[in-house]
C-alpha cells in the first residue's frame, strides 16, 4: 500500500473512532440525575438538589398489564438517548378483574414495572412509579409502595405517583386521607423523594385541593392530566390549574396528550402546543402518554414498531412523533442540561 493510501486510510479510521466515541459520549452524558441530584419541593416548584428550578419531560409507558413487552431496558435506553426523555412513567395497572393487572397477578406486576425501575436508575434518568387505578386499594397501595420504597428509596431517580386518577365520585377529603396514610408508609423507608398525589375528577381539580393541601409532610406534589383536543380541557382546565399555583400548589403534569380525554379522536396540535408553551413558562414538569401499540391517538408506536426501541419516524404515530418533539427541543434547550451536552 503507498504511503499517501496508508495516510489516509488511518486518517479516516481515526475519525471515524473520534466521531464513535463522541457519540457514545453525548449518549452517557444525557443523564439528567447526574446534574439534579435529589429533587425537593420548594414553595410550588420542583427543584433540583441545589435548589435551582427545574422541569422534567418525557413519557409513560402504558398500562404494565396490556403493553409489558415495552417494558424492558433497550426501551428505556431509546427513549433517554435519541427521544432526550429526562424522566419516564411506569404505569402499573392496579385494576380488579384486569388481566395480569396487580390485584390479580402481583408477581408479574411487579416483574414488568421493575425492569423500567432498574433500567431508569441504570440510564440516570428519574422515573415515576405509578399506581395506575381508579379506584382506592389503600392497603394494597401502602404494601406496594413501602416495598417500592425500601428497595429503591435510597435512589434519587425515584417518584411515587400514589393514585394514578381518582374518579367523578372520588372528592378531595377521602382521597386526602388515603394519601396520607400511603405517605405514611413510604415516609417510613425513604423520607426523601416526590410523591404525586392524585386530584379528584381524573386529576382534573388541582383548585379544589390547592384550598385544603395536605401538611406535616416535604417534598409533595400534585397531578394534573390533560387531553389538550377536549375543549374542557384547554382555556377552564388552564384557569383551574393557574388559580391552584397562584395559591402555591406544586404541580406536576403525569399524563397529558394532544387527543381528546378518551384517549382517541383528533389531534390537536395548536392546543397542544399551548399546554406547553404554558407549562414551560410556569416551570411546570410534563409527561406524555403513551408509549403502546393500541390503534388509538394517544398510542405513540404503530404494531410494526420493535419492543425494543431503535424506531425510525416512520414507525411513530404522530402523537409520538409530537411527544418526541416537543421533549428534545425543551430538554435540550434548558439551561439546566447545559453540562449534559
């Protein structure tokens, strides 16, 4: 081989490895705990360990017991390096009669939301453990979660969402004593991390509970869900939201999508982009649901999709499509991940 041939050839294989290993580094350096550290709740913000601001954005999985094939860490992996998720959600179907749901096969419950547990702590990213329910299981939630909070309490990546969406039927005084006594039982084990606590009709009346907040504990935040193409969804639902900071609620977005409330219908990309333009400049933290396969609008990945991630556009939904969007545009221009890139 000539000298000027060998010359070049290693001048490409040693950029070739230079640009490998800057990729491999930007994808181990989006690791949002490595920065926020132990998050804390002041006044009705979530910050970070030193006290500063911050937002979490990212998605939910869909219910454990329908989609657990989703549940796995090449998943988690995907969505933290290429969609900049800083936080995912893994709902846990808690549902009486549900296939595979908790109060019908615990084990494998437990088994399926644990892989995104462990795969979120190794990614370093935060994740949500939620309660996925409608109705109240008050011994079965304070026996999940004191074992979520012995195993995982000691992680800063953890959050506890301890009622998923309370119904129309459920008001504020009998879920408020429900969560105190699940806050309780984890205040037990790990005395740090956010819990959510779920607001009355389908964590739609942060207002109501902003009146009456639950005390005597840190580190408490508030749920809000909302489908941006329902119209009671957008300027009301807004309104209620806005009274329940201007009172100094701390609240966090656990599920939200452009769709209609049934989770079907159009996609309303213009109200959407509201809500989050919005939450941005109220520094309000948001998750997107979700990611399933369901032939649906909120669904994120079409049947043809991997389990496993790896996803070219052509397999996202547009709800995905969107989500994915409005994540890596926000995330990476927060000045909060500024030494992350």
């Amino acid at each position: 081989m000539k000298k000027s041939t060998l010359f070049i050839f290693l001048l490409f294989a040693l950029t070739a490895c230079v640009n490998t290993t800057k990729t491999d580094n930007a994808q181990q350096e989006w690791a949002p705990v490595k920065i926020n550290g132990q998050l804390q709740v002041k006044g009705r913000f979530m910050c970070n360990e030193k006290g500063d601001t911050i937002s979490l954005r990212g998605v939910s999985f869909g219910w454990h017991n329908l989609w657990p094939r989703f549940y796995n860490a090449e998943t988690v992996k995907w969505l933290k390096n290429d969609w900049k998720c800083s936080v995912l959600r893994a709902a846990m179907g808690a549902y009486s009669g549900v296939e595979d749901g908790y109060l019908v096969n615990p084990e494998f419950a437990l088994k399926t939301v644990e892989k995104v547990i462990k795969a979120s702590i190794e990614e370093d990213i935060y994740v949500i453990i939620d309660w996925h329910a409608h109705e109240f299981y008050p011994e079965l939630a304070k026996e999940f979660f004191g074992s979520m909070a012995r195993k995982y309490g000691k992680h800063p990546h953890v959050i506890y969402e301890i009622f998923n969406e309370p119904t129309h039927e459920h008001f504020w005084p009998e879920i408020k004593v429900y969560a105190e006594e699940v806050i309780a039982e984890i205040r037990k084990y790990d005395p740090d991390n956010i819990i959510v606590v779920g607001t009355p009709h389908w964590a739609q009346h942060v207002d109501i509970v902003a009146e009456d907040p639950i005390t005597g504990y840190d580190n408490i935040m508030y749920s809000l869900h909302f489908y941006a193409a329902s119209p009671l969804h957008q300027v009301p639902l807004r309104e209620r939201l806005q009274k329940a900071i201007d009172l100094g609620l701390p609240v966090f977005i656990t599920e939200s999508s452009g769709c209609e409330h049934t989770g079907n219908g159009k996609l309303d990309i213009p109200e959407w982009t509201k809500w989050i333009e919005y939450l941005e400049a109220n520094r309000i933290s948001w998750v997107s649901w979700s990611i399933s396969n369901k032939n649906e609008t909120c669904s994120m990945i079409l049947p043809r999709g991997s389990y496993e991630g790896g996803w070219d556009t052509d397999v996202i939904k547009p709800t995905g499509v969107q989500s994915r969007e409005y994540i890596r545009f926000y995330n990476t221009t927060d000045r909060n991940y500024e030494n992350l890139r």
